[in-house]
C-alpha cells in the first residue's frame, strides 16, 4: 500500500467539498468501514471497502471510519484507522496507520482505532446534524 497519488488525493478532496457544500453548518457526516467476512476458521473473503467511504477517501482499510465535519470555515475530514502493526501486517498486509492516513490520505487529523468512542463523541458533540446512513451499518447502529 502507497496510499494515493497527488491527483488521486484531489478526486477524494473534491467529493468530500461537494459533500460538505449540502450538509448544513453544524453538521457532522459520519461513513463506517464495511465489516471483515469471514469465509471459514481463520480465512476471511478478499476484503471490500464501503462503497461510501471509499468514493470519498480513497481508503481501503477495515476497521476504520471516515468523518466530514462542517463549520462555518468550511468543513474537515478526520480518519480512525488501525494503527501500524509490523507483526499484524506479515499476515494482514500494510498499514496506513495515522500518519499515512494524515499523509497519502488527506485527512486532517486521524486517530488510532482503540479511540474511537472518544473520537465519536467528541465530533457529535454540539452538532446539530447528523448524516449517517441509519441501518446500514447494524452491527454498529446505536440500539
């Protein structure tokens, strides 16, 4: 994994400015990995990302989640990705970790997975809207 290209990271960045552009102020898009399948015992299926958040980030990597946070300066895009893990990559492959996400990603802050209920929170927290594609996602749609 290389991440994107310069012209690459500018499609993503263009796709997520034309999102923001419809959300209201105040609001906060929230866009989940699709879930690991497991095919038998300890081999899963070739790995999908979510249509979503990979059309606007270029992102491929499971346990991760994309955020698009609008304000009156204009809106930012945050990553929660796994973190690098030279032990867990020999068999998962590659990691952007935060630093490749922030970097060959364009977000402009990431966080490591293990946060991220606090990096939720926070982003909900004095947002008036929420766009989050309710049902989609019901391992992890709140009950």
């Amino acid at each position: 994994m290389s991440g994107l290209s310069d012209t690459e990271r500018s499609v993503f960045e263009a796709r997520r400015k034309a999102l923001a552009e419809l959300m209201p102020t105040g609001s906060v898009a929230i866009f989940p990995s699709a879930p690991v399948a497991q095919r038998n015992n300890d081999v899963d299926h070739e790995y999908r990302q979510n249509s979503d958040l990979y059309y606007l980030s270029g992102f491929e990597e499971p346990e991760s989640l994309g955020i698009i946070k609008v304000n009156e300066e204009g809106h930012e895009f945050e990553l929660v990705v796994r973190p690098k893990d030279p032990e867990r990559e020999t068999w998962d492959g590659r990691r952007a970790g935060v630093e490749g996400a922030i970097k060959d990603y364009g977000a402009q802050s990431a966080h490591p997975v293990s946060e991220l209920n606090a990096v939720i929170e926070k982003a909900l927290s004095g947002r008036e809207t929420l766009v989050y594609a309710l049902g989609a996602h019901p391992d992890i749609d709140p009950t």
